[in-house]
C-alpha cells in the first residue's frame, strides 16, 4: 500500500532523481522489471540506497502481494529495521498484521508510516485507534495532520508540541496549531507520553507525579526503546505530493538502530565457538547472502549483507555452504536496477557482487582461516501447485534450464516431477506468483508454456 511511492519520494528528496516517478507510468526507481511495470506492483525487493544527513540508508523496497512473501522474508534478514506502510484510506489490512508478525519473528525494531494524508475522508485517528487496540501501548505517534478545508496542509510535532506549514517539497514554516486538533493532541501526547513512561521506573514515578518530560528526555527514551521494540513510533504524509518523507528519513536517522547497535553471530567451524561478528570493521570479513538476482541480460548478482570486517575488490573469499573459495572480483552497490561499482564495502553495509557462480541465497562467506557459518533465515513453503507443459514439443529443456535460474532467484518456486501421472508440476505460494512465473519465462527466456 504506497512502499514503492514512497521509497520514489525518499529518493527524490535524497537527491538520486530529479523527477518524481510514479507506478501507474512504470517509471519508479524500484519497480524496473518489465513484469512490474506491466502489473503496477512489486514482484521482487530492490534495493536504494539514500544519504541523509551524511548517514547513508539501505531502503528494501518489498513487494506486499502474499504471493511474494519469500521476497520479503530475505528483505527482513538483512534489515536492522523496518518501515511499515499503510494506505490511510484501506487502513489497517491483513498484510499490516503479517509484516508486524514477521518483525515479530526477527525482533526487528519498527515504525508506522501512514500514506495517502493528502485524500479525501482519509483518517489517521481511525489508524492510530486501530493499532493501538492491536498492539497496546507500544505505538506511540510522533506526528497527527493539520486540515485546512479539507486539504492536508502540515502536521502538528506531537514530541515539539508544534505545528509545522508545508511550503513546497522539504521546506515548512512553524504554525499556530489550531483549536480544532488540541483535543486529539492532548490525547495522543498521552499515548506519547504513556509510551516514555513506561520505559523505566524512574520516569513513571515522575509521570504518575504529574511532572511533564523534556524533549530532550523523550527523544533519548524513544531512540533506546524504539532499538528494542518496547516502542513503535507513528508518523504520516503523502508520497505524490512528497510531504512527510522529510521527517520520516529524519526519524530513520534519530531512532532506528545503525549497525553498531544491532548484533549478529555466526558459528566459527574452525573452534566450534559462536563468533560475534557485530557488524565490527576490525574483525575478520564475513558476509551473508540474503538473495541473488539472475537476469539473462545484466547476468548474476548475489546480494549480500557484509557481518565483519571490510570487503575489498579481488578479495579471496570462502563459501563455508558450498566449500569452494572464490574471487569476489567488483563489488557494487545496487540502485534499484543500476550497479555502481565502488571499491570497499563495509561491516554492516549491503552491497552485491557480481557471477559468484556457485553462490546461492543463503550462503555465508568468509575467509579461509576465519571460516565463519551463520544461520539459514526461514522462507515460506509453497503449497499451490499448477501442472505445466511446453506449448512448442522440444522446448523441455530449455524451459527446464530456465526454471532452474528462477529457483535460484525465487526460494518459493518449486519444480516436482510427478513420475506417477507422468506430469511436470510448478509450485508456489499462490496463483498470481505462477501467473507472473510463466509471463516470465516468455518475456526473458522466449519459452511458452501452458499452465
């Protein structure tokens, strides 16, 4: 519900485009694949990289159709934290849920961001209420719209106490905050307020004492307990009209944890110990691959999240899953489709590299004399399965070849040969997820096959 746009409008005002592009042209940073241009959604996660405030952030943008929920599960592996989207008009759906049960399973620190503030009968109040009786006291908004005849025009700091005036893409004016929006303000600096409180004994004495915090003091409780997960902040805005990117990458930067404040451990074979990796630039290099991209056009990319130490080009790496050492050859950072090559990526960074041949989704890299295994992340089992036959006779091994590629791409697809019926049978996590399979297999590999 709006991630695409949105990673558009944080890119846009990051500086790495010019103009802002929309789905519905198919001219997105993330949505690049014919298949997604053509469908108006996400198939596969992309990844942008944005620099704010000299901190650079690795946006995933994951596809939220169910179908393709293997995507999302190897985004959540290599995330320190997540954004979750919702649409201001749909509000709070059965994919909200699912992508808090996935930050669930993998203690992903988490924020709300509610789009589409910018139309009609849109209300945030609703989403707010909705959350909270799902989640508890654990949400905590850090901003509420101002309306003015209807139209979004700003937002009121709920931690400032202060409302803020849209004047064009990034920049505001302070404002007075009107009448009408004190009543929900006063409530939702409680909820904000309940939130800080609750986080140490200390500062419920003094909250239940009726003594006020200072800025100073929520933000400093909001950038602990949000790392941990006992607090979910809540912010909103309109990705078309790129208004409230602005303060979300600001509060990216506040309160989501950096590497340095997440950890990571692998088993080092070598002694049989768990080695803390902790993204630490001084240990030895290590990294993990969370999803490869196979492309019969720009070749072979293995994308990885590097645990240890700092990756250089030509550096000797050992593949602990395959035992094979390769030479990783360029490294490159992906903006949505395009590699830019750099010359050094470091512990805790996310980067690809490019025709590890025998690399899979999953593996862990190393050094020879370090050799360091870390932990497989859990991918959905697909349950739907369509039987499928080549349109044209003797297409069978191209197709076979073809399939071979996807699965190495896409850890839900699966191909069984039915020896019994004497039928081919495709498997995935649902319908459109095959629909897609086959579509691909004409427009990149120019095989037709009947579902």
């Amino acid at each position: 519900s709006g991630k695409t746009s949105l990673v558009e409008a944080m890119a846009y005002l990051g500086g790495i485009t010019s103009r802002l592009g929309n789905v519905t042209d198919g001219n997105t940073i993330s949505d690049f694949d014919k298949e997604e241009i053509k469908r108006k959604f996400s198939i596969s996660t992309s990844t942008v990289p944005v620099v704010w405030d000299k901190v650079k952030v690795n946006i995933l943008d994951t596809p939220g159709f169910f179908d393709f929920v293997g995507e999302a599960e190897e985004a959540v592996a290599a995330a320190d934290a997540a954004v979750i989207v919702i649409s201001g008009k749909s509000g709070v759906q059965v994919g909200t849920q699912k992508a808090w049960e996935l930050c669930e399973k993998y203690r992903l620190p988490r924020m709300f961001f509610v789009t589409e503030m910018d139309m009609d009968d849109v209300s945030y109040r609703q989403v707010v209420e909705d959350l909270t009786e799902l989640y508890g006291k654990r949400i905590a908004p850090l901003h509420m719209p101002l309306r003015e005849d209807g139209k979004f025009v700003g937002y009121i700091n709920i931690v400032k106490n202060k409302g803020r005036r849209y004047i064009e893409k990034d920049k505001k004016e302070e404002c007075e905050i009107p009448e009408y929006s004190k009543e929900y303000l006063e409530k939702y600096r409680e909820i904000l307020l309940e939130a800080v409180a609750e986080t140490s004994e200390e500062f419920m004495e003094r909250y239940f004492g009726g003594e006020t915090f200072s800025e100073a003091e929520i933000r400093a409780a909001l950038r602990t307990n949000v790392c941990d997960g006992s607090i979910v902040p809540m912010t909103m805005g309109s990705n078309i009209l790129c208004q409230g990117m602005y303060t979300l990458l600001d509060d990216i930067v506040k309160y989501m944890p950096s590497p340095e404040n997440r950890e990571v451990a692998g088993i080092n074979l070598k002694t049989n110990e768990i080695y803390h990796a902790d993204y630490d630039f001084a240990k030895a290099k290590s990294a993990y691959i969370w999803k490869t991209i196979v492309d019969p056009f720009i070749g072979k990319y293995s994308l990885i999240k590097v645990n240890s130490g700092v990756l250089k080009t030509d550096d000797l790496l050992y593949n602990v899953d395959r035992d094979i050492e390769e030479k990783i050859g360029k490294i490159y950072v992906l903006q949505g489709n395009k590699p830019i090559e750099v010359s050094e990526l470091h512990a805790g960074d996310i980067g690809a590299l490019a025709k590890l041949t025998a690399a899979r989704t999953g593996n862990s890299l190393s050094t020879k004399a370090t050799t360091i295994k870390y932990g497989k992340f859990d991918i959905s089992t697909p349950y739907t399965y369509k039987r499928y036959k080549p349109v044209k006779k003797g297409d069978e091994d191209k197709i076979s070849s073809a399939l071979a590629r996807m699965m190495e791409e896409d850890l839900t697809l699966r191909v069984v040969n039915d020896t019994e019926n004497r039928q081919s049978l495709l498997y995935g996590i649902g319908d459109q997820q095959l629909e897609v399979t086959v579509s691909k297999l004409l427009g990149r590999y120019k095989v037709d096959v009947e579902l």
